[in-house]
C-alpha cells in the first residue's frame, strides 16, 4: 500500500527507487544486527524432494496457500471495490490502502506476542474463522467508509497475523528440515497470491463484486478445515519428537 501511495503522488518509477532504498537498508540491518553463530541444519535438493514427498507436511504447507487465497480475492480487487461500492477517488483509496497496510503490519508485530500467550492450534482457529466473517462483509456492507475503514483494520490485523504463527507451526512439523519447510512456506504465500487473484476474476466476471466476499471467506474456511485435519494428522508426529 505505500508503495502504491508513493506511485500516486510521483509515478510508478519512484515506487520501485523507494522499493530499492528499503531492499538495501534491510540488507545493511541484516548484516549489523542478525547474529552471525546460527546452527543451522544443511539442505539441499534432497531433502527439499522429501519434505514434498511427505503428504502431511505438505498438507500443512497448504494451509497457507488457502488462507493467502482467501485474502487475494478480495485484495486484487479491493481498488475497482472501492471505487465502484464506496465511489472513492483514487487518491482516497490510496489512503485507503495505507490504512489497510498499517494495520497488516501491526497485525504481523502482534502475532509475536499472540504465539506467547496463546494456544497456536487455537489461535489460528479464531484468525481464520475472524477471516472467514471479515470477508463476508465485502459482499453486504453498506456504503459507510467507517465501517468499511473498521473492517479494513481487521481484515489487516488477522489477515497478516496469521503468517507468522502459520510459520511456526511449520517448523514445528518439519523437524530437521526446517529450512525446506520454511521456503515452501514462502513459495505457498505466493501461490495462494496468485490463486486468489485468478479465483477472484472468475467470481467477479460471473457474479460481479458482490461474490468476491463470500468465495473469500470460503477459502478461509477451507484453510480452517485443512488445518484441523493436519492437526489430527500431525499431533502424534510432534508429540513424539
């Protein structure tokens, strides 16, 4: 979203010189502040080939390819959604946007401190079924930008809260090969990317914007039946590690 806003007020060259800027203070921050004495354990392509051979690991892996599905159906085309529900200009859905990205971004703060104090079984449970009820809106809400501004803050705060709990429960499952669970975890993230913005124009050219809400929660839930299927299926391999 700030890159979009970037691009609205100066063009899109400047968003991609702003999108370098940060890629190289990132990599400096790396350098200075990530310990340099982590064990880690070696991968390769053979362990990467049992890791995707291994059905419950992958069933996992797949959790976040639904749920990253369920949020793109909406998000691909939240621009034309707000405009076309809301009449907004471009330059209020750029703040919009903003909105949404300052509360996804707290959201994948405070899923740090959700993991210590909660359940992850659990918590992923309440953050897909508050998915699954946040994108039902998109297909009743009125036309009220505070109420649309309030399910934004939400939709931002579970939506990206879930990553990094997702993740863990990963690495969980994945034992010594972390590292490969931790780049299909990545790779799943931009599946269900690409996913939900093939499914969302599908819906949206068959049932216009009023379908995008209720598919996307339909991925939420079938996130949600996933994961308790791998959780039955997975409980015991944890258990014994």
């Amino acid at each position: 979203p700030l890159g979009v806003m970037i691009a609205a007020v100066s063009d899109w060259q400047v968003a991609l010189w702003y999108a370098a800027a940060v890629s190289a203070a990132a990599a400096v921050m790396v350098g200075k502040y990530l310990p340099s004495k982590i064990q880690v354990p070696p991968s390769n392509f053979a362990v990467l080939g049992a890791f995707l051979l291994d059905w419950r690991k992958m069933a996992v892996v797949f959790i976040v390819v639904l749920q990253m599905a369920a949020v793109f159906v909406v998000y691909t085309y939240l621009t034309a959604w707000l405009t076309q529900v809301l009449g907004l200009s471009q330059q209020a859905v750029t703040w919009m946007l903003l909105w949404f990205g300052l509360f996804g971004t707290i959201g994948v703060f405070s899923s740090g401190e959700l993991m210590q104090r909660f359940n992850h079984h659990k918590l992923m449970v309440v953050l897909l079924i508050a998915l699954a009820v946040i994108h039902t809106s998109f297909s009743w809400i009125p036309a009220s930008i505070p109420l649309v501004m309030l399910v934004l803050a939400c939709w931002g705060l579970f939506g990206f809260a879930f990553q990094p709990v997702h993740q863990t429960r990963v690495i969980h499952v994945s034992g010594t090969s972390a590292n490969a669970g931790i780049t299909l975890h990545a790779s799943g993230v931009y599946v269900g990317q690409a996913l939900g913005a093939f499914v969302g124009g599908a819906m949206l050219a068959g049932g216009g914007m009023a379908s995008l809400g209720w598919t996307a929660a339909a991925g939420a839930m079938a996130a949600l039946g996933l994961m308790l299927v791998t959780f039955r299926t997975t409980r015991n391999q944890i258990a014994a590690k």
